[in-house]
C-alpha cells in the first residue's frame, strides 16, 4: 500500500507523503531545487568518479541526452543536450556553454530515437510516475539502431515495459503511435540487415465492465484461511492495481481442495480452476512454485485477494491487465523466410531459435 514512498537520496528531500500529488512532488521537487542550485556552483563532470564511463560511453554517442542534471553534469558539457525543470540550474547551464532547454523527465520535449546515449542519475527516484519517465528515456533512445549501427554486436535483446499497452487500448492515438515508434525502431533495425524476432510476453484486455469499472473477483474472503499468490502483485500499482488474471492458492491444513474448487468455480468472472497436478501439466508449471489450485479469470476479469490489499488508486485510466488464457496468443513475427518442420508449435521463447537457427541461407 504504501509503495509510492520513495526512499530520499542526495541530501534529504522527499518523503512522499501517499496524499501527495504528483503535481505537488513535482513543485516541491523544483522548490527545493530552484532554492539549491541558486546557491550552487556547477561542478564539472570530470570531477566525478563515473566520468571514465561517462567519457567513454560519450565518445561513441554523438547524439547524447542527461535528463535532470541540476549543477552536477556527468556527460561532457560540450555536444550534450540537458534537460532540467529548474530555472537556476538552467541558466548556470548554459553560462558553461551547454545547452540546456527545460523538460520534465515524465515529458521530455525531444522527438521518438532523437539520442543514441541517454543519461538520468539521481531522478528516476523523486518521480512519483516512475513507469512514465522510464518510458520516456525509452521513448527518446534509439539505442538498439544506435549500438548495431555503432558496436554490430552478434545478439542483441532488446524490450520495452508494458506501460502503454496497460494505459491504452489497440486503436487510441496513444497506442497508435506507440506502434508506430516501435515500427520506425524495427524499420530502422531491419534496414542494418539484423535478423529480427520479434513477440511478447502476454496480450492484454480491457478488465472492466461496460461503465470502465473493473471487474474483480476477490479470492481470499470466499475459503476460510486460504492463502493467495498474485503473481502479478508487484511496485507497480499504476498499471494495474496489483490486478492480474491468474492466482494460485495454498488452502488450510486439512482442507477439501475439491469442495474449495467447487466453491471458487461458482464466482461470477471465474473462467477455470485446476488442481495444482492439472495445472503443472496444462501450463507447463514448475510444482514447486504452485499452490493447490489455479485460478483463471475470464477475459474481462481479474483476480484479487481482499479488496484492503489493492491500492486502486494510481489506475488512472480503465483496467487493463493480464495473466489468463484470454492473454495467452501473442505475436510471434521473423523477418526472414525460415526452415521450419511439420506440425510445430511455437511459444514465444522460440524468437530464439528462430532466429539463430531456423533462418533459411539466401542464395
Ligand atoms: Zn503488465
């Protein structure tokens, strides 16, 4: 519940209160350091102790951004753009000769790829919306076209989080031009004659009912003294409440799993409980990381273990979520023709193999 507290670093800032807002993190946040850097002088990257990394990462970057340097730039001041939201740090910025414009690190003002080295110390965690600025980063590194165009490293596994697709749904203009900067990415990738594989580790639905609410089937009240496992329960509330479509439970000592089952399976929103042999088998489950049943929500469903355990409070756009069966097909797309035999089936951690060993030699 209290997972939006960040733990305060370089000098002592921010205890997040959970009441604030993130407009309100972001205004004590510049309060604080408009007040500093006023006060500061700028200290040269050179003096600090990651300039050989930072020196050596820049020299293969032509095209660098530091987000939210304040006084203590650790790129070179010479050819890296900074983006800061104080004023003060700003202006003593560019009185050294850089070039600093204002950004927020949840909104930078640069266009999808525009940088081939990005760089962001000591903010990631005064940001309530973490998810968003690291989305953000992402968004304006090219770094995978950046690090074949530069290194042609052998293999390279490059991923993204899940951020958009939780927030918005196929065909909004935000999810359009996620794809779209994905595609321009990948076209990018291809056009250096990388072989590319391409999938997902899950689809995503919309959890809600027809008015936007989600739609939760709360496991832990319905079997007295029954213990249940969300996987998906994780820091990340602001997508999804800690909400998933899959739950394994470890009943009482003693108690009936098939009568428990029977009970679990009447809920409403409740697409299949197996038994935990079943499960292992169905899904290809390791037995020790189960409890004695699976659960499996319906598509527009999730599951949840008591309503006081689920802060709902960051979902600021409908639930969207994954987990069950009705997220289980994804994408699985090779840019090559490839050798395949009969009848395979294919999972998702076979981009691997097909990649590396299934592609057919031209020629
Ligand atoms: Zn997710």
């Amino acid at each position: 519940m209290c997972d939006r507290v960040r733990a305060p670093a370089r000098g002592a800032l921010i205890a997040t209160p959970q009441s604030r807002s993130s407009a309100e993190l972001v205004e004590a946040n510049r309060r604080f350091y408009d007040a500093l850097w006023t006060d500061a002088r700028l200290i040269p990257p050179e003096r600090f102790n990651t300039w050989p990394l930072a020196r050596s990462l820049a020299a293969a970057a032509p095209r660098r951004l530091e987000v939210a340097p304040g006084l203590r730039p650790r790129l070179p001041l010479d050819g890296t753009q900074f983006a800061d939201v104080s004023a003060p740090a700003l202006a003593k910025l560019r009185a050294c000769g850089a070039s600093a414009v204002f950004g927020p690190i949840t909104e930078l003002p640069f266009a999808d790829g525009a940088f081939d080295l990005v760089c962001a110390l000591d903010i990631v965690e005064h940001v309530d919306d973490d998810e968003r600025a690291l989305s953000e980063l992402a968004r304006v590194s090219a770094a995978g076209a950046a690090l074949l165009e530069t290194r042609r490293p052998d293999l390279l596994y490059l991923s993204t989080s899940d951020y958009v697709q939780h927030k918005h749904a196929p065909g909004t203009p935000e999810a359009n031009a996620f794809c779209a900067m994905l595609d321009r990415y990948l076209s990018r990738i291809d056009a250096l004659g990388a072989v590319i594989a391409l999938t997902a580790d899950h689809g995503m639905s919309a959890k809600t009912d027809a008015a936007g609410r989600p739609q939760v089937v709360y496991l832990a009240g319905l079997i007295d003294g029954a213990r249940v496992i969300l996987p998906i329960t994780d820091p990340y509330v602001v997508h999804h409440g800690a909400l998933g479509s899959y739950a394994t439970i470890y009943l009482p000592h003693g108690a009936d799993p098939h009568a428990a089952a029977a009970r679990i399976a009447r809920e409403r929103g409740v697409a299949l409980v197996l038994h935990a042999s079943e499960a292992c088998d169905m899904f290809e489950l390791p037995r020790d990381r189960v409890g004695d049943l699976v659960v499996i929500s319906d598509a527009d469903f999730v599951l949840g273990t008591a309503p006081e355990l689920h802060d709902l409070s960051g979902l600021d756009a409908p639930l969207r979520s994954h987990g069950g069966l009705s997220e289980q097909t994804v994408p699985l797309i090779v840019n090559r023709p490839l050798a395949l035999e009969a009848g395979r089936r294919f999972r998702n951690f076979d981009a691997f193999d097909l990649a590396l060993n299934c592609v057919e030699e031209s020629g």
